[in-house]
C-alpha cells in the first residue's frame, strides 16, 4: 500500500454557527460555515459515537472546508453508537439532496456505502476500508466511496509494554464483536504478539455498557485498547480496572492517553480530517472522482505519554521513552 503523507495546513481564522436538536436516537446538527465568498454545498455529516478522536477528525474536515473557501450547510448526525440509528441516518441521507457525505469510523461507513450510490461518499477514522467492504482496493476504491484509514502500527504500540514492563506476558483487549475494525486489530495484535513473546486474552462486548466487565474478567499484566467505538466511548471504565488492579494500559490513539492510558504511538485524528477534508475538495471541484482516488493514510506517527497514568497504575516510565517524546505529548 502506497502511503501518503499529511500535508499541514495552518488553520485560518473560522466564522462557525452550530444549531444542535435532538433527531431520533441521534443527535442533529446544522451549520453553516462561511469561507472567502466561495460557493455554498450541502454536506452531510454521520458520525457513529462521541469521542475525541472521532469529534477531532470531524473538526479538522470541516476546517479543510472552510480554508478551501466554502459556504458548507452541514447535516450532521449522531448515532449514539446504534448501529440501527446508523442505518437509518444512511437511508435518510440517500433521499436527500447533498453533495458530498462524510461518515466518520467504519459502522457509519459501511451503513452509508450500502445506502448510498449516487452521492460522493467519503469516510475518515476507518482502520481497514477493504475488509469492511467499503472499496474494492486502497489504490482504486472503484465506487462512489473513498477516503483516509487510521490503522494503527499495532506491532509497535504493543511493544510499548515490554518497553514499560519487560516482565509483561499476558495482554488483554476488550472489543466490540460488532465492528469490523476491531475485529482486524484483534488479529493484527495476534501476530504482533507472537514475535514480542506476549499472549492476547480476548472479552467481546456489543454495546459500551458492558466494557467495564469484559475487563474485570481478565486476568491479565496489560490492556491494549484498540481504536474500537464502543469502547474508547466507555475508556474510563477499562482505566478504573487498571488503576485498581495496577494493569498498565496502552491505547491506540493519542486522546485515550490524555484521558488516562499510560502511552502509544499515534497519528493526529485532526490531520487526518483535514486530509479527508482536502480530499472532499478535489471532489468538489470536479478533479477527481471517489472511484479512482486512492484510500490515504497517515505516516507522521507520535509519541503520547501519561505520567500520572503511569503512577496510578503502578508503572515506571524509562526516562529514554520520556526523553523521545515531544513535550506536548507527555501529560502530567
């Protein structure tokens, strides 16, 4: 797979209006976003749960937009993490009259593809687009869909727990046997796990509720948190069986050690917006057309620490792994 690396852009001054009303089981928005007098689109917006990486990821698109010059009237939905409402969002958006949509993280993704065939579609925070049976390949997607992945490098996250606690043998993951994109971290962890000597302990779970749980029925020296909805969405209750049970915790993406996972290494969920964003405007354009445009992804990986994670759950972070971190990364 070709990788394409992110482009920064300076984010320019924003004039940005939200409406939020509630709609069914999700949560609408509206607004318009006023660039330099370019023209006005309709975009709709499905989102399948709040988090800060997805809530990132749509932010930088959104800015793309609008540095790109763009009056955008969003439509933006909120699943609350029921795949049904998804679903339902999808059909609602292939009847209406948009010009572009935008699904952020694979359950959406795979709802609007299905629903949608007229309308360029566009997904972002989606960890592998041809197992979900969004494109045909990354290199030529081949229907009205494409976008930017953000599979994670599972080897060396994992191989942050040797790092972290050398005599660590036993890694547990909780997931949602409903997401597609957890499934394949799962098996990714699986082969990772192979050659840094660890063994992976497995607890599904199907709706956030039930996180808790799947986590205390582990016994286990780590926890690796994958970039699975349902359960980023309930992070804190995976973080209280840790720091009780002193289990170093590693996530898969930057914001889950902000809130309180110990490290990883990460990619910027609001560059990768903002790439999905610079995509849509292409699109917009008339330059180029979902089918033929690549699945992009991120290359620009960081280090995120938590010392006080850290000293909750009983763990020692190296002072080489402190020192290879940039210093807005590590939190306190």
């Amino acid at each position: 797979m070709k990788l394409l690396q992110t482009t920064r852009v300076a984010a320019l001054t924003l004039a940005t209006a939200l409406l939020v009303t509630a709609c069914g089981g999700g949560t609408a928005v509206d607004d318009e976003t006023s660039g330099t007098g370019g023209e006005t689109v309709k975009i709709g917006i499905t989102q399948i749960v709040t988090h800060p990486s997805l809530d990132a990821s749509r932010d930088g698109f959104k800015a793309a937009l609008a540095d790109a010059g763009y009056t955008v009237e969003y439509d933006e939905q909120n699943a609350q993490g029921d795949q049904s409402t998804a679903a339902s969002i999808a059909g609602t958006f292939a009847s209406a009259d948009l010009d572009l949509i935008l699904a952020i993280a694979t359950p959406t993704a795979q709802s609007v593809v299905q629903a949608v065939t007229d309308t360029p579609i566009l997904f972002t925070a989606v960890t592998d687009p041809v197992s979900a049976d969004l494109v045909e390949s990354l290199e030529a997607p081949g229907g009205n869909a494409t976008g930017t992945s953000d599979a994670n490098p599972v080897k060396e996250q994992l191989a942050l727990i040797k790092r972290l606690d050398p005599e660590a043998k036993t890694v547990g993951i909780v997931y949602s046997s409903g997401e597609v994109n957890s499934e394949v971290q799962v098996e990714w962890a699986k082969e990772a796990a192979v050659e840094l000597g660890l063994e992976i302990k497995e607890a599904a779970v199907s709706t956030s509720a039930e996180v808790q749980q799947a986590a205390e029925s582990l016994d286990v020296d780590a926890f690796y948190v994958p970039t699975d909805n349902n359960v980023v969405s309930a992070l804190e209750s995976i973080i209280q069986v840790a720091e009780t049970k002193k289990i170093l915790t590693i996530a898969a993406e930057g914001d889950s050690v902000a809130r309180g996972t110990v490290a990883t290494y990460g990619i910027s969920y609001y560059d990768l917006g903002y790439q999905t964003g610079e995509m849509a405007v292409k699109i917009l354009k008339g330059e180029a057309e979902p089918a033929s445009m690549p699945v992009e992804t991120q290359t620009d990986l960081q280090l995120y620490l938590n010392k006080g994670a850290a000293a909750r759950m009983g763990v020692t972070i190296p002072e080489d792994l402190l020192a290879e971190a940039d210093p807005a990364n590590i939190t306190e």
